[in-house]
C-alpha cells in the first residue's frame, strides 16, 4: 500500500507540471495598471500557462475583468514582446493586440471588437 501512495504521488505531481519557458517568468506578476483615457488604477495579474505562453487577467474594456492568453513573441536584451492573438474573451467580444515588457514596466496595445465595432486601447502596468 505504501509503494502504491508514493507511486501515485509521483505519477501526479510529474502529469501536472507545465513546461514553463524562462523567458516568460519575468513577466509573471501583479501590475499597478491604467486604461488609457477610460479606467485605472487597478491590478492586472499575469500567470503562466505553457512554454512562451501566459495569461492575463484585466479590465480590457474598463468595465470588467477577462482574461486573455499571451505569447511571447520576440526577446532581446531590453525588452520582451508580447503577441495577442484575436481571441474571444467573452460571447460578444473579440481582442487582439500586441505589447512589451521592460523593467516592470508591461503596455499593452490592443482593439476589443463589441458589437461588430473595433475600439482601440491601451494599458500601461507597473509591476508591484
């Protein structure tokens, strides 16, 4: 019984590990954040998800919090950049956008499609 318990922890702990990439972890963390023009100060949150893959989660629209996954897309010894693939968020809502991190300093340029209108936006966080 103790050989199967040690095991079954072991096949779970090794099937529930992600393969993070190390150029991501930086990034990773909670921001101090702004909408332009619409909403802020509040706290936009990055985890990982898998390899050069996190998620972010963030009042996009000012309103209420979605979160989005991210790539990073592009690295050198300055700054990261950050891909948003168009994606759904929400039934009635669409993003896409682009970014970078520097310093702890995350922007974020991106268009939210609401009822089949694109707005531009525009987040800028400072991780705490």
């Amino acid at each position: 019984m103790p050989k199967f318990l040690l095991l079954l922890i072991s096949i779970l702990s090794l099937g529930s590990c992600n393969d993070v990439d190390e150029d991501v972890l930086p990034v990773i963390g909670i921001y101090r954040a702004h909408v332009f023009g619409v909403a802020g100060p509040f706290d936009l949150i990055t985890s990982t998800d898998s390899k050069d893959e996190f998620k972010i989660e963030a009042l996009f629209d000012g309103l209420e919090y979605y979160i989005v996954c991210a790539e990073i897309s592009d690295i050198n010894e300055h700054s990261i950049n950050i891909e948003i693939d168009k994606q759904n968020i929400s039934s009635d809502i669409t993003i896409s956008g682009k970014g970078f991190y520097v310093d702890g300093t995350l922007e974020l340029t991106y268009s939210l499609k609401e009822d089949g209108t694109w707005r531009d936006f525009k987040i800028v966080g400072t991780k705490l």
